[in-house]
C-alpha cells in the first residue's frame, strides 16, 4: 500500500475515534436505493425514516388506482424539512411519475440536497427542493394551499434539554435539525397546521418523531380541524416511529 494511502486512513481512522460521523468521513450516507452526499451542516438521514419513505410509496401506488380517471395529473409530494433530500429523492426515483416539491429552511442543508438532485435519475418524475421554512411555507407559497396529494415531514423534534448522547450526533448534526421546542412537539405542532393547508381533500399527512411522542402527534393531529384517522407506525426495532392522518373535507 503507498504511504500516502496508509497515512490518509490513519488519519480517518483517528477522526473516527474522536467519533466524527463515518458518513462526513466517506461523504457518503446510504438510503433505501440512494447513495447520498452528507457532511457537515446537514441531518444523517437514519435507516428507520426508509419506512417513512416507503409509506409514502405504498399511498402513491394505492393514489394511482384512485386517480386512473383524473387524465393527466401527476401525483404531487411535499417533503417538508427535507434535509438531504433522502425522502424526495427516494420518492422521486422509485415511483414512475410523481412531482415532488422539498422545502428546506437551512441554507447549508439545501446546499447538500441540491448536489444530491444532481446526481440523481429521475425518469419522468420531477423534484425540485426551494428555501422555505415548513412551519410558513404557505404564507411565502400560498399557491400550494390544497395542492398536495401527501405531505411528509422529518422535522426536529428533540426536547430542546435532551442533548443526545452520540457525539455523532450532539456534536455533529445541526441543531436545527434536531430540536423542536420544549416537549420536542412545539415545532412539529407547527408543522401539522401547514400540512393540513397543504393537502388536498383526501390526502395523507406522514410525520417522523421519537418513540415516545406517538400519543402526543395523535393529540397534535386530533386537535385539527381536519386531519382524522391518525395511526402510528413503529420502526425496525419495534419502536412508535411515525404517525399518519387523511385530511377529510
């Protein structure tokens, strides 16, 4: 092996110990089909928001049988605090024709997801991701009122006094895209009231949050006036990880 081989993985081999991410030492986080760029000032996308994405999936294959009969309207998406673009992107290249919109309010993250959209095949889907903040994406886009067929969301929604533990993760994601207020639900509580001008009649509001929070997202989601029948979906590991809703006219 040359030296500057051997010396080059010393070193990241010493980054690793002090506990920088493997994903900002290879640039590279994996996701369902997708290989990501990553690094400093974006979210590690994590294994268990492929089960967001894949949710997503399963209601735009269930839309299409629904919507046979609407000629030519494409599905539409919106991925709130989409990061580093893991869940439009994944939604965009596994589904045959679907428009998908990501609104991301840090500059740095934004950055990461547009390098992502570059590299990625689409097909005769489309993805475009804009600098927006979730919580008032529809005073700044009030065009988008009613527009979305599903909106998802991965937002912050760490207590604001519950520091992680993993230096990989308190020391190197940002922090705007870890914590939502006190309870942790203050953010996401805002971020509810968005998607339900988003969407459509009929359309599904996906949201990501801690495994204690599923009763306080079904709270959040039953004090609305029309996001109903809210369901929590648990993760790989058996835990509470995501809560759906239809919004009804």
């Amino acid at each position: 092996m040359p030296e500057s081989v051997s010396t080059r993985f010393a070193e990241l081999c010493d980054q690793r110990r002090q506990r920088t991410p493997l994903q900002h030492l290879t640039g590279i986080a994996h996701f369902r089909h997708l290989q990501l760029q990553v690094g400093p000032g974006v979210f590690v996308p994590r294994p268990e928001t492929e089960l967001l994405a894949g949710a997503v999936l399963t209601e735009l294959s269930e839309l299409d049988s629904r919507t046979e009969s609407d000629e030519g309207r494409r599905p539409f998406v919106i991925d709130l605090c989409s990061g580093s673009g893991a869940i439009s992107l994944s939604v965009a290249t596994e589904s045959e024709r679907v428009d998908v919109l990501g609104v991301e309010r840090e500059p740095a993250a934004l950055d990461w997801s547009l390098k992502n959209l570059e590299h990625s095949r689409l097909g005769e889907s489309t993805v475009e991701f804009i600098l927006g903040d979730a919580s008032t994406i529809t005073e700044a886009r009030p065009e988008l009122r009613e527009r979305a067929d599903i909106v998802v969301t991965n937002p912050p929604y760490v207590p604001d006094s519950a520091v992680p533990r993993d230096p990989e993760v308190a020391d190197h994601d940002p922090a705007a895209a870890l914590y939502g207020g006190d309870s942790g639900l203050e953010i996401p509580g805002r971020i509810i009231l968005e998607a339900e001008q988003l969407l459509r009649p009929g359309g599904l509001f996906l949201m990501e949050h801690s495994e204690e929070q599923g009763a306080g997202a079904r709270e959040l989601l039953a004090s609305t006036a029309s996001l109903r029948h809210a369901a929590t979906f648990q993760d790989y590991t058996g835990r509470d990880r995501y809560t759906v809703a239809r919004r009804e006219s």
